[in-house]
C-alpha cells in the first residue's frame, strides 16, 4: 500500500483532498504547513516553494494542486466520490472545478484585501466586490440545488464535500436552505468528522 503525506492547513481547501484520503481507506501522514507562521515548514516549502496547500505526497512523489490530488485519488481507488465513465463523470468533474477553480478563488480575492493596498477604503472596496461575486455562486448553487438532490445529480461527489469545506470560511455571505441542506450530509460523513476532529476545526456553516 503507498504511504501518504498531506501538508495541510486546518480547514482550509486541503481538508478536502484529508477527506478523499480517508474516503478512499487512507490514514495520510498530516504535517501542518504552518501557513501563518513566520518560519513556515521547511519541507513544506521544499515541495512546494509556491507556499501552496494542499501537498500530497505519495511514496516520495509530490502531486501539487488540489483538484488534480483528489481527482488522482478517487479514480486510483475507484471511489464513488467521483464516477468512473459517462455523463456522471462529466457532471461531477463539472462541479469540483466549480467549486475548486470558481467558488474557491472568489474567496481568495476577498481575503487578499489586505496584501493589495494598505488604504482601509480600497480593501473596503474589494471585499465588497468580492462577496457580491460570491453571494451569486451561493445563489447559483441553491437554485441548483434546488431540482437536484447534489450538485452533480442523484449521487454525492467530491464536488459537494469541497463545497462544504469552503462554505466553512468566514466571509459575510450567506448559503440557502438548499446548500444547507447538502453541507449538513457532508458533515455528517464519518470521513468529514474525522478531517475535523484531526485539524481541530469547529464547523459553523450548517447551522
């Protein structure tokens, strides 16, 4: 069996590749990456000098970027997460990028506020730019999910599981009952409670 390294940080989109871990028989070596910290973790950094999570390393073999490690992961061990052929596959490939290419960096444009100027108006000015775009992919979600069951269909995918994970983020947004409705069955995995207890996150989104 390959052994497993994640370097995470707790809560973040990492989780979701710890979750995949375990959903896929698992148990990874976790190594916080220590992403506030002034001296983050020198291996860390070694793997990946982007200063990036989440890192995956298996066997010695470092696999960077986040969708490509869960993607690498559920299709090796065959996991429902994310199907194996047809139109299923493209619908919950579909919705991981979503939520890993679209939903993730309208976060992340909100919580750059700060590096882009210093003049409180300016970041003012951008993270309300930044949750109006993300108030619409909340909205975007909900009506979805609203004649769907899952973002991808009838069926739990990954995408849903990082959709939770992000909606855990504290941003001055609000999910609808629908995305609610789905984070609360994600939460409830046994794999998504043991990523929490691991990383010592307290989930809020769901309630």
């Amino acid at each position: 069996m390959p052994n497993y390294k994640l370097f995470y940080s707790p809560g973040a989109c990492s989780m979701a590749v710890h979750i995949a871990l375990l959903e896929c028989g698992q148990s990874p070596e976790l190594v916080n990456a220590n992403l506030r910290a002034e001296q983050r973790n020198a291996d860390f950094m070694k793997a990946n000098p982007r200063g990036q999570v989440p890192v995956l390393v298996e066997d010695g073999q470092i696999i960077r970027e986040g969708a490509a490690q869960m993607i690498y992961l559920l299709d090796t061990y065959k996991n429902p997460l994310l199907p194996q052929s047809g139109p299923q596959r493209a619908q919950a490939l579909e919705w991981l990028c979503w939520a890993n290419a679209t939903l993730h960096p309208a976060y992340s444009k909100g919580f750059g506020a700060k590096r882009v100027s210093d003049d409180a108006a300016v970041q003012d000015a951008i993270m309300k730019s930044a949750c109006a775009s993300i108030q619409k992919l909340w909205d975007e979600a909900d009506a979805h999910l609203a004649k769907n069951k899952y973002l991808a269909g009838d069926k739990p995918t990954m995408g849903d599981i990082l959709m939770a994970v992000i909606a855990n983020w504290s941003m001055p947004v609000t999910q609808g009952p629908n995305v609610k409705r789905v984070i609360r069955e994600m939460i409830e995995r046994p794999s998504y409670k043991k990523a929490l207890a691991a990383e010592q996150v307290e989930y809020k989104a769901a309630a």
